[in-house]
C-alpha cells in the first residue's frame, strides 16, 4: 500500500483489546507519552476480527450474539468516552494482524501500542504486525500481580495453584499499584482522512447489538446496572462494596444462581472495561474501613487463581491447547458429538445440566459451581472431548476469558495442573448439596 499523504506522518495507533478502558491502562499511558513527545495525534483502535464470527471445528460461531453484545456495550460507553475527552474510537474489521499492518503503513505511524496477550493465537497475531516491518510495544498489564514482582522466574511458576499462593503470600508480594485514570488524550487523526478510501478494510463490522436476555438470568445485564461499559463496572464494584458483599462472599459464592453471591466482577475483566487491580485496590480500600474477614480474603484469593491461569500461560503456551494437556506420552481422548450436542443443547435427561446450559444458553453466564458441574459431566460421563467443551463456554460466556477458560477446563479434565489429577462432580450429590429444594432446576426446566 502507498503512503498516503493526507494522514500526519508519525503519528501513534493505540490497539485497544482486552482493556476497554481509561482506567488504570498503563499500556495507553505509554502511548500517550509518546504521543505527546513526539507532538503526534494518538489514534485509538479496535479490530474487529471476522474469524471470530466464523464456525469451530466443532460445529457452531465461534462468538455467540451474546458475547458479541457485551462486547459491543463496552466499545460504545468507550466510544462516548473517548468522545467526550476529544478523541475517536476508530473501528475496523478484518484479520487483526493485517489490519493493524496496513493502517500502520498507510497511515504512516511510527508504531502501534497495545496491552500483551500471552495466548498463542493472539501472540501470532503480535508475530505478523512485527513481520510487516511495523513497530509493536506490547506491555503486560492484565494480571493483579506484576510479573516482575514474582517470587519465581516465568518458567518456574509452580504448576500447583496452592505453591503459587503460598509462595506469594510468603514472599509479601501484593497487586500492583493503579495506573491514573486518562482524563486527556492527544488529538485523534482529522476525521478528512476518509478512511473508507485510504483502507478498505475500514468498515463497520456486523456484530450483534442486542439480545433477548431470559428474564431468569441472575446478571441482569439488559438492565443500566449491569451495562457492559467501563463506567458501569466501576459503579458496580462501589455498589457491591457499599452493599458489603465482601464479608458474605465466602460463604455464599458457590450458590448455583443468586445475584449476590458472587462478585460478578467477571463480565467487566473479561473485557477489560474493569481492571483486576482496580477491583482489588477498591477491595482494599473496603477492608480498611469495614475490616477485613475470610470473606474478603477470598476474592483475592481468586483473583489469584485467575493470575496463575495467566502465568502458567507464560511458562506453557501452545502446550495447554493439545489434546493431551500437560500430560505426557500418547493419551487417548474420547469424543461423542451425539452426546456433545445434546449437552449443549441441555438435553442430556439429567436435571441440574440440563438447567445449567440452558441457563448459558439464554443469558450467556453461568456460576462457578454450576461450570464445574456441567464441565466435569461433558468430560467424565459423557466422555468428550474437553475441547469441545471449552469451545462452547469460549462461545457463549459473556465473561469468556481465554488464561481461565483453558485453565480450568484442562484442571478438570485433568490434564492441567489439578494435583489430584482431575474432577469428577457427582451431579445428583451437587443437586442435593446446591439445590436441595429443586428450585433452580425447576426455574429452568423449560428452555
Ligand atoms: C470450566 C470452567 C470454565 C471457566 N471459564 C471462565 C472464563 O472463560 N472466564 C472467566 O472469567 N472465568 C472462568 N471460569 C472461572 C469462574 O467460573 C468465573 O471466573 C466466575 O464464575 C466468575 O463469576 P464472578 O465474577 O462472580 O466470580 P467470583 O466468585 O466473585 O470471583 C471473583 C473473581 O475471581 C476470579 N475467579 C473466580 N474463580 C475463578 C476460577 N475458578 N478461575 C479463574 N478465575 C477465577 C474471576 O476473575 C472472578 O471475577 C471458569 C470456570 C470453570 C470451572
């Protein structure tokens, strides 16, 4: 492609992905300074990619409307926020790594800036920008802990949650600090560079914008509450901590379906419309005037199961995506596409999965308790592919997170990092411990 001349040379991309936000971004932080050094206008990017719209291997979109709808709520309410500071969010479609190559070269920048994904197909993406010749700053930014602050090298991470805890916790090492909110912004690039000429691959991309959300859902994220921008997220982390939901959540957080009973902090990090650090800077902020108790000590330590599915990416990589896991020699894995869509479907005859993915199904979430459940069934009864599994929760799940979606279907499956090789969850003993009185199958008994 041909420089253009109409668009100011030098200029800086941010890429925006995971971290739809303004707050505590330390990656868009750098490319601001740059931006300002330099004298350039900063413009801010997201990529819609059409493969994610496109068939698995297993037979169904790999992006439900579900999750492209969350996705598009957190891109508006960053839109009108970049707006409101002077700035444009510029969106385009088309394979990210071309994408980002041919705006870079046709727009002249000097380079793009983005947060660091530690996923495989994310980091050939990251390959293919460098292979065009273009200069990409990546800066890891998405885990509560700094990598740097780590008590292990990356490669020697522990495998085992428990070691990775302790040795954290023994060696003193707390969240890194909160980066500054954006409140201002270098200019964008002037609207007159017709982007539709200069790079065809600049269109608005046909994601879904709304969906019919099942009123029996427990996130009601149809609702201005559970809107899917940064600014509701930042409000729905004072709410749950004004309501003083931290004190109950160990005791309540394995509850099958309650609004309450969890954080649901989940839908926002997933996006990065909230920060991991920030929910955990505001968690500690709690403490100190409410005190704290075993409640509030345990959101962090799930935010810490969520850190060492992001390390144990950096020490393992491509090697978590094999069939086989982590486990070594030939392994066979057994695979029912009967019984596979039955399950996603929640046909399967057994009450409580049946309710659970028909809860996924219509409102994109379910519980931890209920994804242990449904996961351990597909894997251990039905005798599937656990990869089948993950892709279906990667499709519906509007949470879906790519380190803790792998994670924990591998630890189940037990060809991840479970020291005891693997869970099976009776179902009929977790309908009689989690819904004794039979009212959440019964509320989802009809799909
Ligand atoms: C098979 C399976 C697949 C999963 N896929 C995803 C996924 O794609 N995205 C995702 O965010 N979580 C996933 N989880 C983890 C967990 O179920 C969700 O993080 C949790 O249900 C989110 O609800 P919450 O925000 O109310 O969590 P809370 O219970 O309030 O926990 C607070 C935060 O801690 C983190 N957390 C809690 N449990 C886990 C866990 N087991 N693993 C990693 N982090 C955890 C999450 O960031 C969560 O938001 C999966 C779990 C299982 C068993």
């Amino acid at each position: 492609m041909t420089p253009d001349t109409r668009w100011p040379t030098g200029s800086v991309i941010y890429w925006f992905r995971h971290d739809l936000r303004l707050h505590d971004n330390p990656s868009l932080q750098r490319a601001i300074a740059v931006a300002r050094q330099h004298r350039v206008p900063l413009q801010p990017v997201f990529v819609h990619d059409p493969g994610q719209l496109s068939d698995t291997p297993w037979g169904f979109m790999r992006q439900s409307p579900y999750r492209q709808a969350w996705w598009r709520m957190a891109l508006d309410d960053l839109s009108s926020q970049l707006s409101t500071l002077g700035s444009c969010l510029m969106e385009c479609e088309g394979e990210p790594g071309a994408t980002l190559a041919a705006l870079a070269a046709s727009s002249q920048a000097q380079g793009i800036w983005c947060e660091a994904v530690a996923a495989p197909e994310e980091q050939d993406v990251e390959r293919r920008i460098r292979q065009a010749g273009v200069s990409l700053h990546t800066h890891w930014q998405s885990s509560l802990l700094e990598s740097a602050d780590l008590p292990f090298a990356p490669e020697q991470v522990p495998d085992v949650f428990t070691a990775f805890r302790q040795g954290v916790e023994q060696a003193g090492v707390r969240e890194a600090s909160v980066a500054p909110t954006v409140t201002a912004l270098p200019p964008a690039w002037p609207p007159t560079t017709r982007l539709e000429e200069t790079l065809s691959a600049c269109r608005h991309p046909p994601t879904a914008s709304s969906v019919p959300i099942d009123r029996r859902t427990s996130f009601p994220w149809h609702t201005p509450a559970c809107h899917g921008g940064e600014r509701a997220a930042l409000r729905h982390l004072q709410a749950y901590c004004a309501n003083k939901l931290p004190h109950t959540y160990k005791a309540t957080r394995n509850a099958l379906s309650d609004q309450r009973a969890s954080s649901k902090w989940s839908p926002w990090l997933a996006t990065g419309a909230l920060s991991a650090r920030e929910a955990m800077h505001t968690l500690r902020a709690f403490e100190a005037e409410h005190g704290a108790n075993d409640g509030s000590y345990w959101l962090w330590f799930e935010l810490l199961w969520r850190d060492h599915f992001r390390f144990l990416h950096h020490k393992f990589g491509q090697q978590l995506y094999r069939a086989r896991g982590l486990l070594k020699g030939r392994v066979v894995t057994p695979h029912d596409p009967v019984a596979f869509r039955r399950w996603c479907l929640g046909q399967t005859g057994h009450a409580l999965i049946d309710a659970g993915m028909r809860e996924l199904a219509a409102t994109g979430l379910i519980s931890n308790r209920l994804r242990q459940i449904v996961a351990s069934y597909l894997i251990h009864d039905l005798a599937c592919d656990w990869r089948a599994g993950a892709a279906w929760f990667e499709s519906q799940l509007i949470d879906y997170d790519v380190y803790s979606n792998q994670g924990n279907w591998l630890y189940i499956s037990g060809r991840g990092t479970d020291p005891r090789g693997g869970r099976r969850f009776n179902p009929d003993k977790q309908a009689q411990d989690h819904d004794p009185d039979g009212r959440y199958r019964q509320r989802w008994a009809q799909p």
